[in-house]
C-alpha cells in the first residue's frame, strides 16, 4: 500500500539523518542548468511493510527535460528495497519510483535520486521495526471480500452475468437474457412452450435500438432495469461474507473451526450486513475443520482447502430483496413482483420497432416475427423475472449440495504488542460448486480478508 503517514517537514528529517549522510539534497540547479526537484514530501516515516513512491521533475528553464533518472538508497535500509533505480521521465519530465518498506529491523537512511546537469535530491526516510506475528491461538471475525464477476461460469454463472450486464448495456442483456429462457429453461416455462429464435436476432445489433426503444417507451422499466444491473454488480464485485475462525496450532501446524455466520452486501458506499439468523439460515452455521500452518518466522498463517456449504442462493435473493429493490423507482418486493409490474403495453411497439429494424425496405418482413418477438416480450416480462427468482433460489437449496471451497493465505500481525496475533490479512483461492460442477472460481487477486481477534 501507498504510505501517506506522518510526513515530516524536510528541514526537521534532515537534521535527524545529517549523521547517516552528512547533509540534505537541495532542489538547486546542477553545473548544467538542469534541476532535479523531488514532487511532494522530502521526509516519511513509514511502518514495516509499507510503500511509498518516491517522484522527482526533471526540468531546465521550466521546461520538462527527457532523460533518466537514477535512484539509490544511501546507508542500510535493513531489507528495504527500490521497485526500480533507473526509470525514463515521461511527457511532463516527471520519474517515479516505489521504496518498499520490507526491512528486518528500524531503519533510518536516504533515497537519492540523480540525473544528468542536475544538483541531486534525497529523500530522509526511516521504518519503524517490524511487527512480530504474536501468539495465533484464539478467536476470529473474519471479514471477506469476493469478486463473483470475473469467475462466473456455467449456467448459473450466464445467468448472473447477464444481471450484471443489464446496468451496462439493458438492451442487449435483455436480448440475451430472453434467448437463454428460450433456449435452455424449456421445460421450466408454462405448457413447455418452446420458442423458435429467428437468426436476425442479435443481441449486440439490436440491444442499443432496443436500449432507445425502451428509454423511448417504457422509460421507468428502462432506468430500474439498469439500475438493478448496477446495484447488482457493485454488491457482485465485492461480496462480503462474515465468518468465525477458531485457531489452534501448536508449534507450526495446528487446526481451526471455520464457520459463516453472514453476509455484508456494499454498495453506493454503505455496506448492509445480515446474519444467518437474518435470513432464515440459522442451520447452516455449523463450523468445518481446517488444517491450519503457522510459519512464526515469516509470520504467515496458511488455511488448508476446505469448504463451507450454504445457501448461497438465498443470500443473493436478500442482496436483491434488501438493497437493491428499494432503492429502486418500484413497490415491488422480489424479482418476480418486479417483472410483474414492467413494461405494461410496451410490448406491442417494442416489436413493431424491431420488425422495421430488421427489415429490408421494399422486402416483406419475415414470417410471424413480429407476433415472435411480442410474445417473447410478454413471456419475458410475464415469467423471465420469475425464473430468474427461481433459478438463483436454487443456487443452493439442499438438492444442489453448493459449496464453497476456499483455501487462504494470510499474515498475521501483533499490533498490540501483547505477545498475541490482534489482525490477520490475506486472501483466498477456491470455487462456488454447484453438484460438484463449478459455478464460479476465485482467485487470489480478487478476493481479501481481514480477521480480528474477538
């Protein structure tokens, strides 16, 4: 992370370093004319841990110069290290490098940086010692945030990615949402209706006419499907669990009992939790094992695979229900209420439009299309938004048998100084699987931790 801590006014940091360096860099000019001047503060005391960038403008006359710029750290920095020690400047004469604060011990030395005609600059920095990991053993709250979005696979997964893209471009989810119903959820309509899918149809072609269309004529059904998709996406792309980690180790291996206990849903800056109890799923708490490794020299805490079934269906029809229909222009309460209440009469027009759109002048325009494509807006409306209430219900029910398995590294951290471990960081790996199929996976690079000893 990028370290704004406790700046200190450069005149007082260098009087601090003068017997480590023995005086301060000046931002005067060089024999050449050119000037090297550092951009922002000359002096920061950092944690362990932290990084902080370091930026200089190269410069002659005012005027930005192209060249580059060395950097070096003067005295021992006991472990703290510059990301890069030559670097280019760019369009505006400016170059930058990062200090990482990974030191073994407090440190108190120089970062200076040099360019050719120019007087060199130093930055005074010092880091404070390292915070040892303490003692793990005890209890934790562990707050997690996942991004669904970029993993979303399967059926389950196409049909949150269209939700997720109704905030972006409605028209064109709305088209693909109505071909899935058509072409794969059959059986699950009415009568087993089956509708034909004219090849005209698609969806990146029609879905800004249809976007228009709608904006045109059924403006409030336009806006709250929009505006679900974004809520959606917010509370998709940072979902947040709540959970209780049990640590026992002994040595350098040891076991936990991990167990959820509720969800947080962030969105438009705030953040709704809700406990199992909350949403009816009190019975879902029991707590898993999980084999647990402890390294006290690096300070790491490594959570062996293991997996916490919920469902997880249900949270997501609460992140619906609770956030995100009320903040909606609608009375409605689920998903299917919502459907039920849109688009009263548009369908009509809505297919007119279409049938010109796809039509020839001078030709005819295709056979029933435009009796198609209003029926397939009423079904739509009428049944797609129950369907999709039912769909996500069942990611998770008992007969789906969902898990999710998850596998986490962290660092654990004595912030205290009490001899105990106080927070713990990190983040996970693992998959939402549905039946043993894999619905969404998770990757360390989307996904964070952060446990506090209770």
């Amino acid at each position: 992370m990028t370290s704004t801590k406790r700046a200190i006014p450069g005149a007082i940091a260098c009087g601090a370093v003068l017997s480590l360096a023995g005086a301060c860099g000046s931002d005067t000019d060089g024999d050449g004319g050119a000037t090297l001047s550092i951009v922002g503060d000359q002096a920061h005391a950092l944690d362990s841990g932290d990084n902080v960038e370091l930026t200089v403008s190269y410069t002659e006359d005012d005027d930005p110069l192209e060249g580059e710029v060395e950097f070096s750290i003067e005295g021992d920095a006991h472990g703290a290290s510059l990301v890069d020690q030559v670097v280019q400047t760019d369009a505006v004469g400016e170059a930058s490098t990062t200090l990482v604060g990974d030191n073994e011990e407090a440190a108190s030395f120089q970062v200076e940086a040099s360019a050719p005609d120019a007087a060199s600059v130093t930055w005074n920095i010092s880091i404070e010692e390292p915070i040892g990991p303490g003692d793990p053993n005890g209890t934790y709250r562990v707050e997690s945030s996942l991004d669904l979005v970029p993993g979303l696979e399967g059926d389950v997964g196409s049909i949150l990615q269209v939700v997720v893209e109704f905030g972006d471009e409605p028209g064109e989810a709305l088209i693909r949402y109505f071909i899935y119903l058509a072409e794969e959820l059959s059986d699950a309509l009415p009568g087993g209706i089956e509708i034909p899918i004219p090849d005209e149809i698609d969806p990146e072609l029609l879905g800004p006419f249809l976007s228009q269309i709608l904006e045109e004529h059924a403006g409030d059904f336009y806006n709250d499907v929009a505006e679900l998709g974004s809520q959606f996406s917010q509370i998709s792309q940072d979902f947040g669990l709540v959970t209780e980690l049990e640590i026992s180790v002994d040595g350098d291996s040891g076991t936990g009992d991990h167990a959820l206990t509720g969800v947080q849903l962030r969105h438009d800056g705030e953040v709704d939790e809700h406990t199992m109890a909350d949403m009816e799923l009190e019975d879902e708490v029991d707590a898993v094992d999980v084999d647990i490794e402890f390294d006290e020299e690096e300070g790491t805490i490594e959570l062996e695979i293991h997996g916490l079934p919920a469902s997880y269906g249900q949270m997501l029809l609460v992140a619906f229900e609770e956030a995100i229909l009320p903040q909606l222009d609608s009375e409605a309460s689920t998903l299917a209420e919502f459907g039920e209440e849109q688009l009263d009469g548009a369908c009509e027009t809505l297919a007119t439009e279409l049938v010109e759109l796809l039509t020839d002048e001078g030709e005819d325009p295709h056979e029933d299309l435009e009796s198609m494509i209003e029926s397939g807006c009423d079904l739509l409306v009428a049944q797609g938004f129950q369907l999709l209430e039912n769909q996500i219900r069942d990611f998770g029910d008992d007969e789906a048998d969902i898990v999710l398995s998850l596998e986490g590294e962290g660092v654990a951290q004595d912030t205290l100084g009490d001899g105990n471990t106080d927070t713990i960081t990190g983040s996970w790996e693992g998959a939402f699987e549905v039946g043993g199929n894999v619905v969404i996976t998770l990757d360390s690079d989307d996904t964070s931790f952060e446990a506090d000893r209770e």
